[in-house]
C-alpha cells in the first residue's frame, strides 16, 4: 500500500509545502495515520482518496505552522521571482510555475494540484477534499486565474531586466 502511494502523498506534500524535510515529515504522518485507520478502509479506492485528502490537509496543517513561526517562504519565493538575475541552471520554466503555485491560497492551490499534477477528475478532487462540486470548480478557476495574473506580472518584471 505505501508503495503504491508513497509518490503521490508526497508529490501532493512537497507541492502545498514547498519543502521536502516537511514534505517527508507529512507523509510519514498520512502514512502513520492511515496504518491507524486501516480497518474502516471499505475499498483501495476509498484509501487513495483518503490518503490524499489527509495528505492535503497535513501539508496544509504543515504550511500554516510554519508560517506562524515565521518562515514563509512565499514571501522568499516571489522577491526571487520578481528580482532579475543571471540566468541558472534551476531556473526553469517548470522551477519558475511550481514557484507561482506556492503563492496561491491554500484551497486555490491544493485544487489545482490535484488537477493538473495528479490528474484527477473535479469529481474526485471534491470527494478527496470533501467540498462540493461547485466549490472544486470555482477554486480551479479562481486559481487558474490568479496564476495566469501572477505569471504574466513575473514575465514583465522578469524582462525588464
């Protein structure tokens, strides 16, 4: 069972989190949590839906502790975007959009993950985080928009310099 979704727990950890020690430490804690709550598991299905909604919500758990404590690397994230520099290997387009994805509110961002880097259905992000449909869809376009915003305000400052 942890083999089969041990990557996309932690996929769905680092994602929300931006961080890998608190990615491993998140789905250490779903796996943990899960060994815990087995018996009431009524098919793999459920399980996996079970894991990611739990994983989205330690991982989300996870990003508000650390915020609290005073290290948001949001903040960290968009002054890198927004300050040119000299062009490095890790600054890919892809390292650029995970960046962008922190920025984005929590629900606003655990739903496009799961859309667009898991794969799932609306659907199956509603059940996963236990919203409504109509929720699910909103989140997806609200988020979709706002990174759409925040990708082209990066390109102009980005180009200036």
């Amino acid at each position: 069972m942890v083999g089969r979704h041990q990557g996309r727990v932690y996929s769905i950890a680092l994602r929300i989190t931006g961080d890998a020690g608190t990615a491993e430490e998140v789905a250490q804690d779903v796996f943990l949590e899960c060994h815990r709550s087995l018996h009431s598991m009524a098919s793999e299905e459920h399980l996996a839906a079970w894991l990611y909604r739990v994983a989205c919500h330690r991982a989300t758990d996870a990003l508000r502790r650390r915020r609290a404590r005073g290290g948001d690397l949001v903040t960290t994230f968009e002054e890198d975007l927004l300050t040119p520099s000299k062009p490095r290997r890790e600054d890919s387009l892809l390292n650029r959009v995970e960046q962008l994805l922190l920025t984005l509110p929590e629900q606003q961002r655990a739903v496009v993950l799961l859309r667009y880097q898991e794969d799932l259905e609306p659907r199956q992000i509603a059940e996963t985080l236990g919203m409504p449909l109509a929720t699910v869809r909103s989140h997806l376009q609200r988020g979709l928009k706002l990174l759409r915003e925040k990708a082209e305000r990066t390109l102009k400052e980005y180009t200036r310099g």
